[in-house]
C-alpha cells in the first residue's frame, strides 16, 4: 500500500458532539436523537432522516447556516478524535505511507481538522471539492489525491454505501471499519463481507498491512485477521441472528430486513 484514505465522521472522529448539539438546536434531549439516529441507519437510511423525523421537511443545509449564524456552528477540538488515531496515522507516514484525510464535510470543518495538525499529507472535506460521497466524481478525486495507483491505495471508512462499495467501484482497495452506528450494524451483513477486502476494528490494524513482506510472522498474522479472508463476521451485533441461533420467525425478519435495507441504498 502507497496511499491510505480515510473517511472523517466516525473514522477520524466521534459523532456524539454533532449530534448533541443539533438536539440542542432542535430543543430535544440527546437521547432522543440518538435514538433515532439509530434506528434511521437501522433502516438503511441517512442519519440525518433522523433531523426530518423531528421536523418534518426540514432543510438541514438551511438549518446548518442558521446555527452557524446564531455562533452556534461547527466546534472540533482533540478531545472529538478517536484515541487511535494519532498514533496510527503517525506510525503509517513513519512507514512511508501517504495518509490523505477525505471525507464528507462542511469547508469549517476542514478548517478545524486541519487545526489540529494531524499526521496527514492532505486533509481536505466534499464541501471544498464541490461534492460528496458516495458520487463516483468524488472517489475521482479521491485517486487523483493518492498520487498512487488505485491498486495501491486503500480507502478506509466506516459507511458501507457512502464508503465501502463506491471506493470498490472506483477501483480502489477497501478497509471498511467497525465503528460508530453504521460499522458496528452492517459489519457483518454479506455485502459488506464480500465487498470489503480488510475488515479492521481499529486504525492501529493498518499498520501491519502496509508492512513490507516479510516483516514478521506477527504482522502477517495481525493482517490476515483484519482481512477477515472466510467472511465471517465474530463480534459484530446481529451475529446470533445471521449465524442461526435465533430461529424465530420474529428473528427471520430482522435479519431480512437488515440485509434489504443495506442493498436498497449501494
């Protein structure tokens, strides 16, 4: 691997600060929100159907500038970062890696990712290249920022459809990760399994797969288990009902469900 790019909202960063401060927009406990974020990406559905849930034809870009307006815009300090993610980062340009930030964004919040100095040859956000995820337009741009071939450049993401299947498309290598709302629910479905070619629980996983070969029976192992090479899944919600321990018709549907939702937005 030459080139590693990862995603921002739940892959770099936590979502909890966002959506607490849209409850306090919306005047609503952050519970409530969380409770409908969550069944919003249950369904397969954008998480921000969970804002139209409680305004019913809301226009969140105009709502995003209203609270921008009224100082009650964008903040990102450290303490929003998941904890590995420094030394992942750090250890991955140490190797040699070009580590690109690219994700879905708001041009503030390019702004203040890249106030916090992390370990990363490029952090740039849809909203300054003039499109988002999943449009194949932005994975274009996503290659021509790797300065390395699509082969070798591995984009990593939590969103099976924003991330996942449109970098495949493209061509690229594809890391999808357990975390956050979206990696933990579809980490197991079968399209994320056959689609994804690494399957990691952590950005500290990367470091051994751009390794060169050879550099240890230990990283050729930790590298095996992220790829998850059988397809199964081990720790993800939802394993008991697709590995058939539940039996009940109540359990069939669920699964039946999950697994049509996930196909109805690739």
């Amino acid at each position: 691997m030459e080139t590693i790019v990862l995603g921002i909202g739940e892959t770099l960063v936590r979502d909890d600060r966002r959506w607490s401060s849209w409850a306090d927009w919306l005047g609503v406990p952050p519970h409530t929100l969380s409770a409908l974020v969550g069944a919003a990406v249950a369904q397969g559905h954008d998480a921000t159907d969970a804002l139209r849930t409680l305004r019913p034809g809301m226009d969140v870009e105009a709502a995003y500038r209203a609270r921008s307006a009224a100082g009650r815009g964008e903040h990102l300090d450290e303490s929003d970062l998941y904890q590995d993610v420094r030394p992942a980062l750090g250890e991955l340009r140490a190797a040699g890696v070009r580590v690109v930030v690219a994700g879905n964004g708001s041009a503030r919040a390019g702004e203040l990712l890249r106030a916090l100095d992390l370990p990363a040859d490029l952090v740039v956000t849809s909203a300054e290249w003039g499109v988002r995820k999943p449009d194949p337009e932005f994975f274009a741009r996503v290659a021509e920022a790797a300065e390395a071939p699509p082969a070798a450049t591995l984009y990593v993401g939590d969103h099976p459809a924003d991330d996942l299947f449109p970098a495949a498309a493209a061509g690229l290598r594809t890391a999808h990760l357990r975390r956050g709302p979206y990696g933990h629910w579809w980490a197991d479905h079968p399209d994320v399994v056959e689609t994804a070619e690494f399957r990691i629980d952590a950005l500290t996983e990367l470091v051994a797969l751009v390794r060169p070969p050879g550099a240890g029976a230990e990283a050729a192992g930790a590298g095996a288990v992220g790829s998850d090479a059988e397809g199964t899944g081990g720790e993800g919600p939802g394993e008991e009902e697709a590995g058939g321990e539940e039996t009940d018709a109540a359990g069939a549907a669920r699964e039946g469900a999950r697994r049509g939702a996930l196909r109805s937005v690739r």
